[in-house]
C-alpha cells in the first residue's frame, strides 16, 4: 500500500538515506542519555547532601556543581545556536525557492485538471477517435474563456507546469538513425496554441504554435536546455527530430526554441 500521492512531482528520485537516519537516530540516544544520566549521576555524590546543608546555611554552592551547572548552561546555549542557525538557513533556502524563476509567470493563473469520462468497457468510449477529443478541447477553451474576468486561457496535457505529470519520450535527431537504443528522452507536452502566452514563457527565436498547426505540418517547440545540449552552436529552428512513441505513428518534426 502506498501512503504518498501518485502525481507527486519527481516521487521516483526520493530516497531513504540509512546514513542519514542512523546519524539522527544516534543524536537522539546521545541526547537521550546525555540529559537523563548526568543529573541521575549527580544524585549518586555521597556528598550531596553536606552541600545541600551549606546551602541551606547560605554558604557558595560547591565548586564540583558550579562547573556542572556552569557546563550544562553553555551546552544548552550551544545547541540553541546550532538550532537557530539552522532555522535561519532554511528560512534563507525558502527565499531562495521562491526567487527562482521556473521560466513561466505563476501570478494570477487558476488550473484545473479535466479527465474525458471512460465506461467500464473504453471501445465504447464517446472520445475515442481524435476527432471528438479535438471537439471537446475546443468546446471547453470557448466556454473557459466566456467566462468573465478571464484573459487566456489554454489547455495542455502531458509534462506541462503544475500538473506533477511526467511523459517523457524517447527521440531521434535526423542525421542520427543509428536505432542503437541510444536515443535521448525528453518530457513531452501537448498544448494549444496560447498556452504559451498565457503562461508568460518567452519565445526566444522561431515561432509559437496557431491554429493552423492543428491540421497543417507537424511542429514542436523545445526549451534552451534542449537546443544547447542537443544543437550546440547550430541554429535549431529547422532541425527534425522523430518521437518513438508507442503505438502512434511518428513523423518528423520541425522546432522553435523557447525559453
């Protein structure tokens, strides 16, 4: 049984670090046995109660437990600073989050997640052909956009901002048909046209996807990543890549550079 969220972004990559939970684990025991035997080890001081009768006539606590209470302040003050220390260094790493451009404007946008309903039996499924999900992408932008205080609206699926989805697909560069299984992968998405804009990215060289897409040559757009790891100083507007997607027929692609 799994207790985390199946969308959760990167879930793969999570690891647990034995090295890490033996060193906290070992802290704790430390701690534990640190401040629970030494008081306990003071009470065994035959001569305890003699400093107790001092200092009940008003005499200077013994020099013994004055150098204990003395170290046990300065421990004390120790892991305090250590604790705020810490405490100030993820506060600092939260800011630095927050300042990180993800390479799209995430103010004042709303996203919400649509699945096309699906019978227990999917042949019977009203949205199996491409022509009725295309029908009802473009229903459902009309009556998104209608609605009022709405500026743009879009619709994307695959690895797209804020979905915690990954579809990450296998290509190959034209010139580069080696079929080695060697091919390079990258995260795929479909969008309509002003997801670009609605998001803010900005197109670097090329073009942005138009309705004429829909029907006309297959284009794709990839991000600065992409064209300087796989184009290094060449021009990739132009350039075809093939996806190797399973069950679908592939053809060559044209791309633009985005940001």
């Amino acid at each position: 049984m799994q207790f985390v969220p199946s969308n959760l972004p990167r879930l793969a990559e999570v690891r647990l670090s034995i090295r890490v939970l033996s060193f906290g684990l070992g802290i704790s025991v430390l701690t534990g046995l640190a401040f629970g035997l030494a008081p306990a080890w003071q009470l065994t001081n035959p001569g305890l109660m003699e400093e107790l009768r001092q200092g009940s006539r008003g005499a200077a606590v013994g020099l013994r437990q004055h150098r204990f209470l003395s170290g046990l302040v300065i421990s004390e003050f120790a892991l305090s600073l250590v604790l705020m220390v810490g405490a100030g260094l993820l506060l600092r790493s939260f800011s630095n989050v927050l300042e990180v451009r993800p390479g799209f404007n995430a103010k004042q946008l709303v996203m919400a997640r649509l699945w096309l309903s699906l019978p227990n039996d999917p042949t019977h499924s009203p949205y199996l052909k491409l022509e009725k999900r295309t029908a009802f992408v473009h229903e459902a932008l009309r009556r998104v956009s209608a609605v009022p205080g709405v500026e743009q609206a879009a619709i994307g699926s695959g690895s797209t901002p804020f979905s915690g989805q990954r579809l990450l697909v296998n290509f190959t560069m034209e010139g580069n048909l080696s079929g080695n299984g060697d091919s390079p992968a990258a995260e795929v998405a479909s969008l309509t046209p002003d997801f670009s804009r609605t998001l803010g990215m900005t197109l670097v060289r090329g073009r942005s996807f138009t309705d004429a897409d829909e029907n006309g040559d297959r284009v794709a757009l990839i991000d600065q990543t992409a064209a300087e790891r796989y184009w290094p100083n060449q021009e990739p507007i132009g350039k075809r890549i093939l996806l190797r997607i399973s069950g679908a027929v592939n053809h060559w692609r044209p791309g633009s550079d985005q940001e």
